[in-house]
C-alpha cells in the first residue's frame, strides 16, 4: 500500500487557505485585533479608556491568539508512529457566535501497519478544535485527519460537547449536549465493531 507523506496532507484541505488566518502572535495583528475589540466595547455603550477595560481589548486579542492557535499548527507539525488513549477532553468556539463550546473527543482506529503516538491524537484533535468551529465539521475533521494519515481500517469518532451559546442564550438549556460521529470503513461497515466502539465510548461519560 501506497502511503502519503505527511508534508504533503498539510497542503490539502484539512490546513485552511493562508489569505484566511491572522495570526495573533505578531504585535500588528494583535494590536489591529485590539483595535477591533475597544471599538466593539464601544458600539455596546461601554467606555474603552475606563479602568476596568483598559487592557481588556490586548487581553481579548491574546487569549483569541490562543484560543485559535490551531490555524497555526499541520498534521506535520502533530502526527509521530505509535499508539493512543481513547478519550480527549476538547474546548473550541463556535463560529456562529465566537462562544465557547466545550467537552470530549472518544477516538478509535483499527490498525493497517501504521499506529500513532500517545500524545498524538489528542494533539490532532486540539489542533482542529482550536479554531472557530462547528461541532459536526470539527468531527469529521479529525476522522478525516487519521484516515489520511494513517490508513487505518476504520476510525471513529464520537464527540459530546456543551454549547455557550445555548447555554448563556436562545434556549438557554443548561444540561444540553450535543453528540455527533463520524466512522468510517469497518466502523461503519461492521456492526459488531461499531457497537463496541460506540459503547465504550458512551461508558466513558
């Protein structure tokens, strides 16, 4: 079996287009992105030069550089050769409203020769997470991710998450999870593999 480099999965789709990432570890980004936020403080009513929000347009910015530091990173940058833990706990934004949504990554594959290290996965799944996101693309991201790198047999992912943005507004449903997955090749395909994968998954919460 043909394998594809790892240098070169991080010029496909799963690495977003350069002209779409500012980059707020330089001082211009930062300060333009500070700029942005006193002028948001502003359109709320609220005074930016008061002391209590003084710095907070240089912290918004900084903890954004954090927060989305995953547009940074490339599965070259993440990925070694050997083995996983199966549970990852995730904290990422939705796009929608640049709200927090937060909770757990549960990622299995089944081996074809190529194995990935302990440290790895939950690298790859930060990597995606640590950007603006939505959940359903965010599972399929790092199911896609695995697959590309590894080959496995099957991979599945199963992610529960809590929503600010349901939570703190609309429904305001304060025990509401979001569950999504993604399985491909025997996940998918075998019943009795999926169900196992599925179940450990759904124990572990």
């Amino acid at each position: 079996m043909s394998s594809t480099p790892v240098s070169k999965l991080a010029a496909t789709a799963l690495t977003p287009s350069p002209r779409a990432i500012i980059h707020l570890t330089d001082g211009a980004s930062t300060d333009s992105y500070a700029a942005a936020v006193r002028e948001q403080l502003a359109l709320l009513g609220e005074d930016p030069e008061r002391e209590g929000l003084l710095r907070t347009p240089e912290r918004v910015a900084k903890a954004m550089g954090f927060l989305t530091q995953g547009y940074a990173m490339s599965l070259e940058d993440v990925v070694g050769n050997a083995l996983f833990e199966e549970e990852h706990e995730l904290y990422s934004l939705c796009e929608h409203h640049l709200l927090p949504f937060f909770g757990k990554a549960h990622v299995a594959y089944i081996p074809n020769k190529r194995i990935v290290g302990l440290s790895k996965l939950p690298r790859i799944v930060e990597m995606f997470a640590r950007r603006l996101q939505v959940q359903e693309r965010l599972t399929e991201q790092v199911a896609k991710a695995i697959e590309e790198v590894l080959e496995p047999r099957g991979v599945g992912v199963v992610i529960e998450a809590y929503h600010m943005c349901m939570m703190m507004r609309g429904v305001e449903k304060q025990n509401s999870r979001t569950i999504t997955s993604a399985l491909r090749g025997v996940f998918r395909e075998d019943g009795k593999t999926r169900e196992e994968f599925l179940h450990l998954a759904y124990a572990a919460r």
